[in-house]
C-alpha cells in the first residue's frame, strides 16, 4: 500500500486520519478503533469477525445482502429501515417486537392459524 498524502499518522494522538485513501484488501488484527467515526465509506465486503461493536450507530447505509451469524443483538433498534425479503432464522426472539407488538404473539397466532399447512 502507498502511504501518500490521502493518509496523515498523528503521533501525539496515536491516530490515524485518511481522506480519499484507499485501503482496499487491508488487514487489522487485534486493532482498537473504538471512537473511530467513518464517513462516506465503501466498505463493501469486508469481513468482521469477533469484533466488539457495542454502542455502534449505523444510518444512511446500504446493508443490501448482509449475513449475520452467531452474533449478539439484544436490544437491537431498528427504525425506518427497509426489511423486505429479510429473514430471521433459528433465533431468540424473548422480547422482541414488531411495532411494539411482540414477535412471539405473532408467531404462536400464526402457527395456530397454519398449523395444517
């Protein structure tokens, strides 16, 4: 990778600011960027794997055909957001709603109502 302009190391702050750099196929192990703020990223798959990401704010995003397995999201919030075709799968849903409705009302209504099919 070319460290050029785009990239600027502030020692003093133990920071990093990169403006219109380019990162691609970069690799960040055991890397701490609590506080980091991204802005205007492409970060078009990228993998994340045992990542501490509590407290993190996402809006505006394209999360078109994202997959996520084995991951802890207890009071997830989820508003305005466009969940068509979603899909929730093999998941503890205790105290989860849908427009204040609780999800396992839902399901236990609709299996009564289903269950010959």
């Amino acid at each position: 990778m070319k460290v050029d302009s785009s990239l600027r190391l502030i020692k003093e702050k133990r920071t990093i600011e990169a403006d219109q750099a380019d990162l691609s196929n970069s690799t960040f192990q055991h890397t701490s960027l609590a506080g980091a703020a991204f802005s205007d990223v492409d970060l078009s798959d990228a993998k994340i794997d045992d990542a501490k990401m509590a407290g993190w704010k996402i809006s505006n995003s394209d999360l078109t055909n994202w997959h996520i397995e084995d991951a802890n999201l207890s009071n997830l919030h989820i508003t305005q957001a466009n969940l068509s075709n979603a899909s929730i799968e093999e998941s503890l849903l205790d105290g989860m709603t849908i427009d204040g409705i609780p999800v396992q009302a839902l399901l236990a209504t609709y299996r009564a109502v289903h269950q010959d099919d």
